[in-house]
C-alpha cells in the first residue's frame, strides 16, 4: 500500500490520523466555544489584509501540544508557529484556522488542517469544519471520507460545464492579476465560486461538490491535507506543466477536467510568474 515509503514500526498511518484528528477535533471545538464575542485582528503579515487573530495561534499551539505529548520526537510546520525540523522523520503540517478571514467576519467556511508527513510524503490528512459540521478524513493509498463516509470526485466534464473555485492572495498587485484571469476564464466554464478556505475547496472537489479549484499564492499548510483528500478522492492535484502542486499554482480536478482547466489558465497567461 505504501509504495516506496519505508514506514519505520512506530510510524502507523492510521495512527496518525487518529492522533490527527483528535488534535483537529480539541482546536475545532476550541475555536468555537471559546471565541471571544469581541475577536479582532491580533496582528498582520504580508499585507493588512493577511490577518491573524488570537485564536489561530491559539489552536495551533493547543494542537502541537497535543501531537508532542504523543509523539515527543516529531517536527513542525505551522502557519502560525512556523518549522521545527524534529528527529523522528515525522512532520505536521498545520493550518490552525484554514480561511481566517471568513472566520474573523463569522463566515462558516473555515476548517482546522493537518496533513501528516512521513518522509516528505503526505500519508494522513483531516480537514475539520466545525460550523459546517464536517469532517474530512484521508489516508494514503486507502481512500477519502467525510463524517467516515467514503466521498469521490466528480466524474470529468468539458470546461463549458465545469463549477470552478478559486482564490485571491493578499497582495493588492496579485489580486488584480487574479482578477483579470477570472474574468477571463468565467465565459469558458459554468460558474466561479470563491470560498476563503483552499482546504475546504479542495475537500469540496473530493466530495463531488465542484469540478475544480485552482489558486496562486497558497501554502503547504492550506493545501497538505486537502490535497491528500482530493487525491485520495479520485481528483488529480497538481501544478503547472507537471509540476507538484505548490506557491505558483494548485490545480485540483478530475483528471479529463484537470487537463481542460490547466490548458485554459495556461492559455490565460496564468503560469506567468511576474505576478
Ligand atoms: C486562505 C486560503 C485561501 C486564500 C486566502 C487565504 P488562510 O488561507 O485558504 O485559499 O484564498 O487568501 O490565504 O490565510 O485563511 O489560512
């Protein structure tokens, strides 16, 4: 099942989901029931629209917590907390409150997201939506579900009938680029959507919920686990030309769609990389 990856006997795939999600599950529930009626902006980073409240670094301090009482000698990637490499070759890859802004203006669109690597391959992966009441769960090389139901992607479809998500980057300059593309990208599909959470996104093309998202600017954290689950899901995720999913550019669709889509932005001048 796990082609190539040597798994060491401690390192349990399905272990680390369940430790996973328990993490997932305790910052969800911190997340609502301990939001201050008052919540505000704790601080800023790229631009003043990137924005961090006390809560993300809360949850995400809550949720290392929780992994490092179980797994003392495993390593960090955090939005808030940044990397800590660790020994035992294990790393979590975590986005406290994936869609900050929707959860700062009390949108229901944001998720707790931890993708777990081994050797640099994501192998376990949840997506925690607790105003949505969903939970989205992956392991690698044995399937995607949502509240443990098994969930599949879309079958392809042509451009024309495609529901495409995607996502704007905090920088002004980036986003006028991002528009220009959307708008020119909209007569060719069915609709746009434009949901605040990458990891929500790519949970909503594994649940058959869209034909595909794309977006420039995100990071590992937004996309680790939701790309294990779309994957999982039967979607292709990925980047440009053939390259992995990353900054440039995350595609996610099924694979005939994938294709379509992929050639559409190229066309639009979407793998540029002045922007
Ligand atoms: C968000 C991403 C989303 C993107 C937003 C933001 P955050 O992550 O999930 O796809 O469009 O601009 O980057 O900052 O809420 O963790």
């Amino acid at each position: 099942m796990w082609q190539g990856l040597i798994l060491s006997d401690e390192v349990n795939p399905w272990e680390l989901l369940v430790l996973a999600e328990h993490a997932a599950l305790e910052a969800a529930r911190f997340i609502v029931e301990r939001r201050p009626a008052d919540l505000g902006v704790a601080e800023t980073k790229s631009s003043p629209t990137d924005v961090v409240t006390e809560m993300d670094t809360g949850a995400e301090q809550l949720i290392r917590k929780a992994v490092l009482e179980r797994r003392p000698d495993d390593g960090f990637l955090g939005e808030e907390g940044g990397a800590d490499s660790g020994a035992s070759g294990v790393r979590w890859v975590i986005d406290p409150i994936d869609g900050t802004v929707n959860y700062l203006y009390g949108l229901p669109a944001f998720a707790v997201s931890i993708g777990v690597e081994v050797g640099g391959t994501t192998v376990a992966g949840v997506v925690a939506a607790p105003l949505m009441g969903e939970v989205y769960t992956a392991v690698r090389g044995a399937g995607a579900w949502c509240n443990g139901a098994p969930v599949k992607a879309r079958p392809a479809t042509g451009l024309g009938d495609a529901l495409v998500a995607t996502g704007f980057g905090y920088r002004a300059e980036r986003r006028r680029r991002q528009g220009e593309i959307v708008r020119a990208l909209l007569p060719r599909v069915r609709d746009i959507r434009r949901g605040g959470s990458a990891a929500l996104d790519l949970c909503a093309v594994a649940a058959g919920r869209l034909d595909g998202y794309f977006e420039r600017g995100t990071h590992a954290w937004d996309c680790s686990a939701g790309a294990l689950i779309a994957t999982e899901a039967g979607a292709v995720v990925g980047g440009f030309h053939g390259a992995e999913a990353g900054e440039p550019m995350v595609i996610a669709a099924p694979r005939g769609t994938f294709t379509a889509l992929h050639d559409a932005l190229v066309e639009l001048g979407a793998d540029a990389t002045d922007y």
